[in-house]
C-alpha cells in the first residue's frame, strides 16, 4: 500500500495535476476529497466530467464514474473485496466494488488512480474515439424498417471513415511536421523567390545593356543544356553501372544455384531421381493416409467417450455402487479369457507373437520418422520465412541487394577512403575556422584603431577651421577610382566575355573526350548483355516453371495439413473443456462420497459435520428465528391501539402546555408592563393549583 501510495503522490505533482500532496496529506482524505480528485483526473480526461461531487447524487456518480471506466476498459482488482474468480457469488463482488467506490473506500480508488495516472494521454485518446466509435444500441425490432437500417449502414460508413481519418491525422502528427513549420518553411521560400526574381531582373538589365547580349544569352543556354545534359548521362552512366552490377549478382547467384543443382545431380540418373520421389510421395501418403486417420479416429473416440460421460445424468451412491460392480465382473471375465488364453496356445502362435512384435516395433518407428519429418518441415518452413523477412528488411534498409564477397569489400574500401576524406576537410575547416577568429578580431582592433585616427584627425580639422576636408578629399578620390573601375570594367567586358566563350568550347570538347572511352566501354558491356539476355530468359522461365509447380504442391499440402491442425485444434479444445468438466463432477462426487460416508459413519462427532447437519442444524436457527420475530410482531400488533391512543394523549397534552405556556407570556408581559408585583395570592399565584391540578389529570 505504501508503494501504491507514493506513486499516486508522485505523479499528483507532476503536470498538469501541480498537487502538492504529501503521504500524510493524501492518506488523511475523507471520502468525498478522494473521490473529487478522482473526478479531476477523470475531467482531465474527458471534459465532460468536470463537475462538483457535492452538487451531485451518489447514484448520478456512480453511472458516470462506471461508463467511463467501462469506456476505457478498467479491470478492477481481483483481491478487492468480495471481487475473486474464486467467489462462487461474482455478483455480489461488483455490488461490493461499485458501493466501495461510491463511498470513497481508499481500497477501491487507489488502485484506479495508480492505473490511471501514468496513461492519461492515451486515456484522453481512448475517451476522445469513444464519443464517436461506441456504436449506438438500436432494438431488433426497430431494424426491421428500411430507412432505419440504410441510416444505421450510413452511420457505420461514416464511422469507418472517421477511423481511417484519425489514422491519417496521427500519421501526419507523428511525421514531425508541424503547421507552423510549414508555413515558416513556405514564408521563406516565397522571401526567397521575391529575392531571385529581384536578381534575375537586376541581371537582365545588366545584360540588356550590353551590345552582344544576345549571343551571349544563346551561348549560357547552350553552355545551360550541355551541363544538364551531361548530368543525364552521368546518371544515365551510373544507372548502368549499377545494372551491370546487379546483372553480375544475379549471375553469381544463378552460377551459385546451378552448381547446387550439379552438385545434388552428381552421380543421379532418373532411376535414382524417381526413387527419391517415391519414397517422399510415400512418407507423404504415410502421414496422410495412416498418421492423420489414426490420430483423427482417436480423437474421435475420445471425444464421444466424453459426451457419453457428459450426456449421463447425476448418479447417486447406488448407481455408483452398480457400476463398481460392474467393473469388478468385467475385470474377471477378462483376467479368465487371458488364463484361457494362456493354457490353450500353441507353438505357431509363439512364433507369430515374434513377427507381431517386430511389426509393432516397426510401426512405432515409422511414427516417430513420420513425426520427426512433420517437426522438420515446420522448422524449415518457419526457418524460410525467417530468412525472407530479413531480406525484405535488408532491401528495405539498405535499398538494394546485399553486397557480397569482394563487391562488399570494394564498398568497405571506398568507405575507408571517403572517410579519410573526411577527416582531413575536417580537419582545414577547423583551420580555417581558427584563421577565420584571429582574422575576425584584427579586423575589429584595426576598425578600432580607425576609428581613433578619425576621431583624432576630425579634431585636428575642427581646430584648424577645416572640418569636412578629409572627407570631401576621400569622396572625390572615390569618385575618380569609380569612374576608374567603370573604365576598366568596360574594357573587361568584352575580353571576359571572349575569354568565356573559349572556355566553354574547350570545357565541352574536354567533357567529349572524356565521355568517348566511356561510351568505348559501355558499347561491350551491353553487347555482353545482350549475348547473356536469352540464356537469362530461358533459365528464368525453367526456374518460374519448376517453382510454380512445387509451389502449387506446396500450397495444397500445406491447405490440406492447415485443416488437419484446425480440426485436431478444435478437437483439443473440446477435449480439455471435457477434461475440465469431468474434473468438476468428479469433485462433486467426491463431496458427495464423503457425505455419505460421515452420514453411515457411526460416530457422532463426524455425524455433525456433515453437510446435513449443519444445514439442518441453520435451519432450525432460521425457524427459532422467526418464531420470535413473529412473537414481537404479533405483540406489537395487539399493542399498536394502546400506544396510538398513547401518543394522541402526549399530543393533546404537548398542545396543552404549548397553550398554557403562549397564555402565561401574554399575561406575564402585561403584568410586567403595569409595574404590579406578583404576590402569593394573586397574579399566577392563584392559577398556580389550577396547573397542577390539570397535568396531574392529564398524566
């Protein structure tokens, strides 16, 4: 309970809960605080549920509590209570639970809160689909109609469609994509576009101006599509590669598989092939034909011995008695047919029972070949799916085939040297990075520096009444290195854009001399391809044939043997609820054996623990009972008159004194108001015998 307690108080204080509870705290709860907390993890999770329990009746509470606990599949403890698989009365174990958990028994909400709190985000998910998949309960005979039968199709489409809408919904939540992601992500691009297009009409206007634009507009296009175009034959190129690759796999394994099949065939002729398929065709009909029918018939017999045990009434001690007696005759016949048997063989029968017990043997060992070949099949079978599935994991994973052998560790290698690579750009762009800090503050302490001088030289200027001299000096000598600059970029234009121009005539004649020895190579390769292509085929429609037949037969055995274990499956079944009911009444006959023992049993003490005893023994407590609580009724009824005379009587006198005591204030505030004292004789004082005497009457 202590560690119960302590995990509720833990996961009260996190979020979204904050409660700070303590041990203490939470244990000293009265019954109604506990089931208000209760009742906010329960609004938590469904907000429908958030009300006050004292605005609320106890049996209001206890429907909505049930619903939704029912809602989301809450088990209650089989050691509350009353509340066991072993109570015969399972009824009373849920009144006791339901009243336990209306009242705010600590016994019934701790474990629901310790069930509770750690799963309250898929408890919320659960209550959120149970609005809208718990279907709605219509009457057999309010189906009957047709617009209510298409309405109720209708809503269970529309239902269906919510369902594969959530599914959507959470794979989109799970993807790790959010709304506001994707529309920062969608805010850049269009920045980015404004910003291209902002370049691309700055560069046109640029370039408009300029006298041979438009060659040089053709000659970037030209320069444009050969670029892609090379990039197509440098995939197209490593497609090839790649398919050349996967073609030498593929080979490698059709060489691999043709020499199994050699090596199997090595020594074998049709005879010894044939004989290989007869006596697999002839452990097949075995299992089929003499295991199976066997095991069936058995199971059968079983089956009908135990619905003969069933179908039987309930038998008293004498019938039990008939049936020992029974078995005790039947048991002699056979032991005196066994003596027969004995004294009348003859030396040919002793030869025989030698045959019959080598045949015996034979046959044990030909069931336990046929089931250690059943086993083996299963193992194999399971041990092929294994080995497909992880193929289609590695496919999945790595995207291609397995690399094998020497591809393997030509990919090891080409591994190791990017991974030198790598280390030593890694190792310049920390360099360079470092450079890039020293570089960075120089440039500040310079800036620093600068900004100094021209503090310094700005009032030197002032002083000498020449401010702004430096500035309109540094002005002009921008201007004339602009003006410069423009000069010389005007003469540049036309040398860079000739000298572009050879650049690109002789990058693309490099590009064609480099590409001509690898079309060189590739044109053997698919001349090599084509040559394999047919050979390929026809080995390919071989393997497709003689596959597609052993499958098809695989496929039959495999159904055949699949209704085979469902029928010993449901067999089984039947046979352990058989077994299991037997179990039962041979423990209610054991009961009832020993009842009747201690009944005949002449001793008196183990007479009065029999199960007669007692219960005659509670009914007699039963009658004495109610022959009392007749007696208190009968007394009751023949003074029920007396007593509600009785009580009119203390009615009418309770009236009585009510009056008297209304009449001695008004007369006691009058007295009081005129000032006159009340003497011995007068005022009350003369009442006074009156009242006594009255209530003595009365009384």
């Amino acid at each position: 309970m202590s560690e119960q307690l302590k995990c509720i108080v833990q996961e009260l204080a996190k979020e979204p809960f904050n409660k700070n509870f303590n041990l203490i705290s939470f244990d000293s709860l009265e019954p109604l605080q506990l089931l208000q907390v209760l009742n906010d993890i329960l609004a938590l999770i469904d907000p429908k549920h958030k009300i006050d329990i004292r605005e609320e009746s106890p049996d209001q509470t206890a429907i909505r509590v049930f619903q939704l606990l029912r809602v989301l599949k809450y088990k209650p403890p089989t050691e509350i209570g009353n509340f066991s698989p072993r109570n015969e009365d399972m009824q009373s174990g849920r009144s006791a639970f339901r009243a336990g958990l209306v009242q705010g028994e600590k016994p019934i909400i701790y474990p629901i809160l310790e069930w509770m709190l750690p799963r309250v985000i898929d408890l919320q998910k659960r209550a959120y689909l149970a609005k809208y998949l718990v279907k709605v309960e219509v009457p057999a005979a309010i189906m009957t109609e047709e617009d209510i039968v298409s309405i109720f199709n209708q809503y269970e489409e529309m239902m269906e469609q919510f369902k594969d809408l959530h599914k959507q919904a959470e794979t989109l939540r799970n993807s790790g994509h959010t709304t506001g992601e994707i529309r920062k992500d969608i805010a850049n691009m269009e920045d980015e576009k404004e910003q291209l297009i902002k370049r691309i009409e700055r560069l046109r206007r640029k370039v408009e101006s300029h006298p041979n634009s438009q060659v040089m507009m053709n000659v970037a296009k030209n320069l444009r599509l050969e670029r892609d175009r090379e990039k197509k034959i440098a995939a197209q190129r490593q497609e090839q590669l790649m398919n050349i690759q996967h073609s030498e796999q593929r080979i490698k394994r059709m060489q691999a598989q043709l020499q199994q099949v050699r090596q199997a065939g090595v020594g074998a002729t049709p005879d010894t092939l044939m004989q290989h398929l007869e006596e697999e065709t002839r452990a097949n009909g075995y299992i089929v034909k003499e295991r199976l029918p066997k095991d069936i018939s058995a199971r059968k017999k079983a089956v009908q011995d135990l619905q003969k045990v069933v179908a039987v009434p309930a038998m008293g001690q004498s019938d039990l008695d008939d049936l020992n007696d029974q078995i005790t005759e039947l048991n002699s016949e056979v032991n005196k047919l066994t003596e027969k048997r004995m004294m009348s063989t003859e030396p040919t029968d002793d030869k025989l029972s030698l045959f019959r017990q080598q045949a015996g043997i034979i046959a044990h060992k030909k069931e336990a070949a046929a089931e250690r070949l059943r086993d083996m099949r299963e193992e194999y079978n399971h041990a092929m799916q294994e080995v497909d599935q992880k193929r289609e994991m590695v496919k999945d994973a790595e995207g291609g085939e397995v690399l094998k052998g020497e591809d393997f560790k030509r990919y090891v290698n080409k591994l190791r040297s990017k991974s030198t690579v790598y280390k030593k750009k890694r190792q310049e762009l920390a360099e360079l990075r470092a450079e890039l800090g020293v570089l960075s503050r120089t440039e500040e302490i310079l800036r620093q520096r600068d900004d100094y001088m021209n503090s310094q030289l700005s009032a030197v200027e002032r002083k000498r009444g020449v401010e702004g001299y430096r500035q309109t000096q540094e002005d002009l000598e921008k201007v004339s290195s602009m003006k410069s600059e423009v000069d010389d970029f005007k003469g540049r234009t036309l040398d860079d854009i000739s000298d572009m121009v050879r650049r690109l005539h002789t990058a693309i004649a490099e590009k064609r001399n480099t590409l001509a020895p690898v079309l060189r190579e590739t044109r053997p390769l698919r001349e090599r391809i084509q040559q394999l292509q047919p050979e390929h085929e026809g080995k390919k429609v071989t393997y497709d044939r003689t596959s597609a037949g052993l499958e098809s037969n695989m496929t039959r055995l495999d159904q055949e043997v699949r209704g085979y274990q469902e029928e010993c499956q449901a067999e089984e079944s039947r046979y352990h609820y058989l077994s299991s009911m037997i179990n039962v009444l041979s423990i209610q006959l054991t009961k009832v054996q020993e009842e009747m023992k201690a009944y005949v049993s002449s001793d008196p003490q183990e007479k009065k623990r029999t199960m007669r005893e007692l219960y005659s023994k509670k009914i007699q407590e039963q009658e004495n009972l109610g022959r009392g609580l007749r007696e208190k009724q009968k007394m009751v009824r023949d003074n029920h008159d007396p007593n509600m005379r009785q009580m009119k009587m203390w009615r009418d006198l309770e009236r009585l004194m009510d009056c008297k005591k209304t009449i001695l204030e008004r007369g006691g505030g009058a007295i009081g108001g005129g000032g006159v004292a009340v003497g011995a004789t007068g005022g009350y004082g003369e009442q006074a015998p009156t009242y006594h005497e009255e209530d003595r009457l009365v009384l």
